[in-house]
C-alpha cells in the first residue's frame, strides 16, 4: 500500500514535466510552422513557394542551408510542374502531420495526468491529509531581511583582511567557472547517475516510509530509470525557473524518535525534487570541499598556534642535534590530523561516498579509505585524552579537566 500511495505523485510530477516540455515544443513548432507559411504565402510561383518551404525545413531540423538549392531548377528539365507541386504537397503534409503528431502526444500525456489526478482523489480523505490540511506554518519574516544580514556578515567576514580577501576571491572565481560549466550540461542526468543519486538519497534516511519505497522501486527498472532521468533533464534545463513541489505552499517535516531515545527529523519532499538536489548538491559538495581545503591550506586560515621564540628553537636545535623544528612540533602534528580527520568531515570526497553524519555506525556505509563517524568519534576521544594529559604535564597546579557534548541538531516546530 505505500508504494502504491506515492507511486501515482511521482507518476504525475514525471508525467507534469513532460506535459510542459511537450507543450513548449509544440508552441515552438507551431511558430515555425506559421512563420513558414507566411514567408512563402507571397511566393510568385510553385517553385519559390517550394524552395522556401524546403529551406525552412532544413532551418528547423538544424541543417545548412544552401543558397543554390534551387537556382539551377527553372533551367533543369527533371524539375516538371508536377513534380515540384508534388514536393510542395509533400512538405505541408509532414508540417501537419508533425503538427498532429505533437498536438495527440500532450493529449496524451494529459489523460495520464487526469487518471492520477483521479487516483489521487480518491485518497484525498486520508487522515495524513487532513493533518497536512489543519497545518499551519510559521512565517520567518522577509527574504530581504535574512539576505541582508546574511550579505553584511560575510562582508564584515572575508574582505576584512588581506589574505583572506584574495582567498576568498580565489574561491569566488572558481566556484563562477565551476558553475558555468554545470550549467552548460545538456544531459546531466542519465539513468546510472539516478541510480546511484537514489542511492544517496535512500541513505541519508529523511524521506517518508511511502517515497523510500517509491525509490527502491526505481533502482531494479531501467526503463523508469531512463524516464525518471529525461525528466530530471528537463527540470535542470529550466532550473531558472524550477520551484518545489509542495503541499499547501509547504514541505511538511516530522520528528520521529528513534529506538536510542533520540528525535530526528524527516523531510516528506516531493521523489523527483530530492534526486534533483541530492545530485546538484552532490556536484557542490564536492567542488567546495576542494575549495575550502585550498582556503585552509592557505594563510588566509588563521590558527591558534603560538610562534616559538628564536631563542627557543637555537635550544631545542643544539641540544637534540636536529636540523629543522619547523615541521615537527606538537602544533603541526596537531594541524594535520585536524586536517585529515576533523576538517569538513561529514563532506564526501567523491560523489560515490554518499552524504556521512557523526552518528552513523561502521555497518552503515561502505567501506571507505578514510575513518568512519564511529572511528572519528573514537579517535577524537583519545585526542582530549592525550591533550590533557600532556597539559598537565606542561602546566602543573592547574585543573586540566574536559568535557566533551554532543549537540544534536535544534528543530522547532510550532504551529501559529
């Protein structure tokens, strides 16, 4: 039953965004159509009104036009009156017979879209609905207002100081470049990408128990996972003017508890709406990781480390016989394993590796190179372990003791 209940949404969202394209298409092909006509409308004689039909045939399906397709055709014997009326009843059968053919495909289309809606109606008395239909939503105020705020801390952030106005510019350029080239994409979708988007989508565990199933569906069928990408190609061609999907001007969330005691909250957005971010935000994902490791690899990344007199480090060097101090000490150490183990790691490194939460087990996700949420955790222990023990050992007399919380994510939800 829960497959069957989201099965027909998602249905009806493919089959919506077809029905636009469809119609963009025949809009497009009836002013070429008419266009056409209207240029060959003042043609003298058969042969013109022919040539100019032709042309703009070759026009519409992308071929070169040549100038002297018809110019030696008055002088050629093989061009008898016949045959060029022939030719010219040829050309405006097909443009009607393509006309017809683009008019019964969204008629088409549109009796799918009228049987789901029909389906849909019949559950429309569900309780879940009635919930969704006494729901209220709570208004966080204007755009403008967040924007703002948001515009001037990031300002009063990044073009403060020097290296951080040039890293920041670096990161500015190449997210702009990178941005260009997505956008370039004719297909970005194809049906190897879904599976593994849904994939990535199954994982991260937000969605309804009806729109999992709905997914699950999709990765043992090629052919829904072919339509399910040409759709997906469609909304990202148009992503200017993509809006969600929502349900009374609304994507309804739930908190649900889990078997430890702990509330997590889950987003009930539309199937196709989720593998379409996912994947985007999958793309993005991995190009800012790169970014803002090149941002904290850079001196615009500021640290606590405290510089060791010169004094200092002619001691260490005499009395340790060594050579250089400069890439040994505590504070490198410390930056390192910051870096290969703390710094962004709930980012994925490759679009294959999925979304990671710090409360994901070892057995939930797939082997990687890299240390698990439960391995991070663990060695994070053992650090304020050790760093306590070795600022006891450098500061005697002075209470060293930690504590270590962690914060689950807030959510409030209230109703006005």
């Amino acid at each position: 039953m829960a497959l069957s209940a989201a099965l027909p949404e998602t249905l009806r969202s493919v089959t919506s965004t077809k029905i636009q394209e469809l119609r963009k298409q025949r809009d497009q092909f009836e002013a070429f159509k008419n266009q056409a006509l209207n240029d060959a409308e003042p043609a003298t004689d058969d042969l013109e009104k022919t040539a100019l039909l032709l042309n703009a045939g070759y026009r519409h399906a992308g071929v070169q036009v040549m100038d002297d397709d018809f110019s030696g055709a008055r002088k050629d014997p093989a061009f008898t009156p016949d045959l060029v009326r022939r030719m010219q009843t040829d050309l405006l059968k097909d443009l009607e017979l393509e006309s017809v053919q683009r008019e019964r495909a969204q008629f088409f289309s549109e009796l799918v879209t009228e049987w789901l809606s029909s389906s849909e109606s019949s559950r429309a008395d569900q309780p879940a609905q009635d919930v969704m239909e006494d729901s209220s939503f709570e208004s966080v105020g204007r755009k403008e207002m967040h924007e703002q705020r948001a515009q001037d801390y990031l300002n009063q952030l990044f073009k403060n100081d020097e290296a951080v106005s040039n890293a920041f510019k670096e990161i500015e350029t190449s997210t702009k470049t990178y941005g260009d080239l997505l956008q370039r994409t004719s297909d970005f979708f194809s049906p190897s990408l879904i599976e593994s988007t849904v994939q990535g989508v199954l994982q991260t565990d937000l969605l309804s128990g009806e729109r999992t199933a709905t997914l699950k569906s999709f990765q043992n069928n090629k052919v829904v996972l072919q339509e399910v990408a040409d759709v997906l190609n469609m909304r990202f061609s148009s992503l200017e003017t993509w809006k969600w999907t929502t349900i009374h001007g609304a994507i309804p969330v739930e908190q649900r508890r889990q078997l430890n005691g702990k509330y997590r909250v889950f987003m009930d957005e539309d199937v196709l709406d989720a593998l379409l971010l996912h994947s985007i935000g999958m793309k993005w994902t991995i190009h800012f990781k790169s970014c803002l490791t090149n941002f904290f690899q850079s001196l615009a990344w500021k640290t606590a480390t405290r510089n060791i007199p010169k004094i200092d480090q002619d001691r260490r060097l005499y009395f340790l016989n060594e050579t250089d101090v400069a890439f040994n000490t505590v504070d490198q150490r410390r930056w390192s394993q910051y870096k290969e183990d703390y710094f962004l790691t709930q980012l994925p490194m490759v679009e294959s590796e999925g979304t990671r939460g710090y409360g994901d087990e070892d057995d939930e996700l797939p082997k990687q190179s890299r240390k698990s949420p439960l391995e991070i955790k663990q060695s994070l222990l053992h650090l304020l372990i050790t760093e306590a023990l070795i600022a006891k050992h450098l500061r005697p007399g002075i209470s060293h003791h930690g504590h270590s919380v962690r914060f689950p994510v807030v959510w409030s939800l209230s109703s006005s």
